[in-house]
C-alpha cells in the first residue's frame, strides 16, 4: 500500500474544481463501517468521509477522516513557505510555524463539523442505522464509488467551484435526492 496515497503534497485546497458528494443510507453501522474503511482504503484522494451511527439507545457517534487537519497544515505550510522565501533564512520558522497553525485550525474545523453532523444525525438517522457522507474530486469518483457496496440508499450530487463552494454545493444537492428517496 503506498503510504502517501490520498495526500496532496504542497498544494493549496482553494482551486476551481468539480467536487463530489456521496451520502448512503444503511440499516447497521457495520455494513456503513465496512464501506467507510473501504472508501479510506481504495486509493483515490478524498476531500473527507464521515461516518455518523446513531444506536438503539439514541446515542449519536462520528468518526471522520483527519483531511481537514492535513490540508489546513499543507495549505498555511505552503503559505508561509512562500511567505518565508522573502526573507530567505526565515523559511523554515515561517513554515513551521504557518504548518502548525493550520494544523490547529484545521482540528477546531474537524470538531466543529463532528458537533455540527452529530446534532443533523441525531434529527435525521432512525435508531439502530448509519450514513456514510463522502466528498472527494470528481476525478476519484471512478474509484471511490464502486466501493460503496453495502448501502441501503445513496445519492450522489456534484458541483463545481472553488473547493469550499462545491463542496456546499454539491452536499447540498446529495441531501436533497436522499430527502425526496425517503419520502
């Protein structure tokens, strides 16, 4: 397995792109485990995956990828090693430093969507099910779609922009066609 498969190395997540977004339904947390473990491990680059089971008891759990976290680090890093090149002996100060304030910035992101997803699941998916939420470039969704075996339902949607703005736009769109499946 290669181990940089999935990272974008010095690249900054602001590009036009066309982004994919892929929710499932499932009726156990193991089969939309089985698919989350699946998607991580098929190869393709992923914008994120989020995986939200909600037990006989009520009680709501997400486990999502650590994309957030990386691409903040390599998105400042690269920043501050531009920023770095204008006072040439800095640049391994500014890098660090630009690296590890992503990185921060990038966690406070990653537990404010968990918070966010778990008070959605918690409205949304019945007792005992799961939902997998996949966002990933439209060039991966040859690779990463097929892999969604086990689901009861899914939805894709796409839409293209700035990465933040597909993003939106196409989870938007993927939880429109799974409102109008559930009703």
């Amino acid at each position: 397995m290669n181990p940089t498969a999935g990272l974008k190395v010095l690249s900054l997540p602001i590009d036009q792109e066309t982004t994919d977004v892929l929710i499932s339904s499932y009726l156990s947390h193991d089969a939309a485990r089985d698919d989350y473990e699946a998607a991580l491990t098929c190869g393709a680059y992923l914008h994120g995956a989020i995986l939200v089971a909600k037990d006989l008891s009520g009680k709501v759990t997400v486990q999502q990828s650590d994309h957030m976290v990386r691409e903040g680090a390599q998105g400042l890093g690269t920043l501050g090693f531009i920023t770095g090149l204008v006072v040439f002996p800095l640049v391994p100060l500014t890098t660090g430093f630009a690296a590890v304030m992503g990185g921060f910035l990038g966690e406070a992101l990653h537990l404010l969507t968990e918070s966010k997803v778990k008070g959605q699941a918690a409205a949304m998916i019945p007792l005992g099910c799961a939902a997998l939420i996949l966002a990933y470039p439209r060039s991966s969704a040859s690779v990463v779609a097929p892999v969604v075996t086990r689901s009861l339902t899914k939805a894709t949607a796409e839409a293209h922009g700035h990465h933040v703005q597909a993003l939106r736009g196409a989870l938007a769109g993927a939880q429109q066609q799974m409102a109008a499946t559930a009703s």
